[in-house]
C-alpha cells in the first residue's frame, strides 16, 4: 500500500456535472495546477469529439509538465469493426496523449442490451482494442464499466472481461462502480475476487457517489488490493457525482500510511480544491471534508473549550497539514 497512483478525471467526468462548462484555458490551468500537485494521471477528455477537445489535446503537448502524463478517454472498438479499422481508436492514437483509457462493457445484460451484441463479440472487443493501442506503444488503462453490477449479475463473464484487458496487455484495469449503488463491504469483496483473479495486475478503482459511498468504496478497493484511485476535485462529476479525489489523497495518506502527492504537496490540497471550484465557477462546499471552510471549524462552546485545550478534542488532524485553518 506505500505508493497509490491518483488519477484524475476532472476534465472529463468532472466536466459532465450539471452546471460546470470548462473553457480550454480553464483546462489547461487546471492540468498546470494538478501536475504541480503532483496527480499522476490527468484525463483531458475526448479526442476529435469537439473542437475544444481537439485543441486541448494539442496545446497540452506544449506544456512542460514535471510529474502528471495525460490521458486520452475513449472505448472499445466497435462490434464488428477489427481494432486497426475503428475510428474512435484511430482518434486515441492520433491524440498524442501517452496514456489512453478505454472503457469496455463488464455486464452481460449491458452488452446484449447497449452494445446488441453477443458476450463472445465484446470480449474480442476488449482484447483486440487494448493490444492495438498497446501495439502503438501506449499505456493503456482499461475502464471496467459497470464491473460492480456486472460481477453480481454474471461474476465469470465481469472476470472474463477483465482477464481478456489484462492479457492483451493492459497497464491497469479500473473497476467503474458506474452506478454508484454499492456498499464498502461489496467493493472490497469483489475487488478481493479479481486480486485473486489476476495476480502481478495492477487494479484501480473508479466510483460514483450515488449512494454516498464513493470515499469509502475508493478506500475499502484499496485495502483489498487496488493501487491506482481515480476521482475528480472536489467530486465534481454526473448526477450526484464522482469519488473526491482530495479527499482520498488526504485520507490515504494521513490515515492509512500511503503515498500518493507526498506530505509537502498535501498542504496544497485546500488550494487545489479552491482553485478549481472557482475556475468552474461554482461555490466551494462549506462542509467539504478537508478542504471546506467549516471543516475545522468550532462554533458550541464545549468545543470550542476542548479544541482550545488540547487539539485532537474535536479536530481529528492538524488542519495545517492539509493547507487549511481552524476557525472558532
């Protein structure tokens, strides 16, 4: 557990949050100020899905980043389509992004629902799509849509699915809890049951917080095995949305004695979500844990005595090492 990898999907599913629209310069900011942080993958968006999308992907390559490598989002090839032919994978390829994360069906009923196609396709989807991109000399990251539903539906399908990702070379396989309805002690289980899978894999996790769980899921994916976390600032992100990436950083290495940024970056980690709440012009969240104004702050009298007294009375981290402040 000493080194987590954090990857950040502001850009995109952040993006996706009902009210926040990014301009380009927003997002090459905001990429300035997350590879500073010390993130180590940012996922930029789309390639060729937008005019904007086109041009971040070209103007970030002129950036001298120091630590992050950016990622280029897209899914499988198409059923019935060979990977070489697809246009979405001819759109990650020319992105120049070194990373691309392709997201792939996990449930059977979604693939014969969605895709309308047969599981035996899907899986030839899957494992052609990642080793073409692995063939053009990218790090691949395999988004596992729906795994979380998907294992409980049909676990030697979810598992098929993602041993075909890993044997056609995959980087990573991160688990999506797409519809953010699981339980801690299910993600920890399950992320147990493809551990045990596939043994020498590195595994990540990508939450949603529909159930208000997407920290804790993050966290018990962790303990169970997973060693990449993906997130979003703030947890900006669709209906209810995403995993707080900061808020995992903080309690990862604060709580469970892992590395992620390092305790010199964590100071920045009330600026960071600051920063990025104001570039997407929405109100940064009083209660926030962490990084909200109200976070450590005291207002009853018998904590405000106790905190005065002896710190660790009513406040469960010395606020500055998170680059916030008490307030009485």
């Amino acid at each position: 557990m000493n080194r987590i990898l954090t990857y950040d999907s502001t850009l995109r599913d952040g993006e996706q949050c009902e009210g926040i629209t990014l301009s380009l310069e927003d997002k090459l900011r905001i990429v300035e100020r997350l590879d500073a942080f010390g993130v180590d993958f940012i996922e930029g968006g789309f390639p060729a899905s937008n005019p904007k999308d086109i041009a971040f992907f070209q103007r970030v390559q002129e950036m001298p980043l120091k630590h992050a490598r950016i990622a280029a989002f897209g899914s499988t090839c198409k059923k019935d389509v060979a990977a070489e032919d697809d246009r979405g994978l001819a759109d990650l390829v020319a992105s120049g992004a070194p990373v691309v994360t392709i997201v792939g069906k996990t449930w059977d009923e979604q693939v014969t629902r969605a895709l309308l196609t047969t599981l035996d396709e899907n899986l030839r989807m899957i494992r052609d799509s990642v080793a073409y991109l692995k063939a053009q000399g990218l790090t691949v990251v395999f988004d596992a849509e729906h795994f979380f539903d998907g294992y409980k539906a049909n676990p030697a399908y979810a598992l098929a699915c993602v041993r075909a990702a890993s044997e056609a070379g995959a980087h990573s396989i991160d688990l999506c809890e797409t519809n953010g309805g699981a339980l801690p002690h299910e993600v920890g289980e399950i992320v147990a049951a493809v551990a045990a899978e596939l043994p020498g894999q590195r595994i990540g996790i990508h939450c949603h917080n529909d159930s208000g769980c997407a920290v804790a899921n993050t966290l018990a994916a962790v303990r169970a095995g997973a060693t990449q976390v993906q997130g979003t600032v703030n947890g900006f992100g669709e209906r209810v949305g995403n995993t707080d990436l900061l808020t995992v950083i903080a309690d990862l290495e604060l709580k469970m004695g892992a590395e992620c940024v390092g305790h010199r970056s964590l100071v920045q980690l009330t600026g960071v979500a600051q920063y990025v709440a104001e570039l997407c012009n929405v109100s940064m969240p009083a209660h926030h844990p962490y990084t909200g104004s109200s976070a450590f702050a005291h207002k009853g009298g018998m904590h405000i005595d106790g905190v005065l007294k002896r710190r660790d009375t009513f406040e469960h981290i010395d606020p500055r090492l998170v680059g916030n402040r008490r307030r009485l």
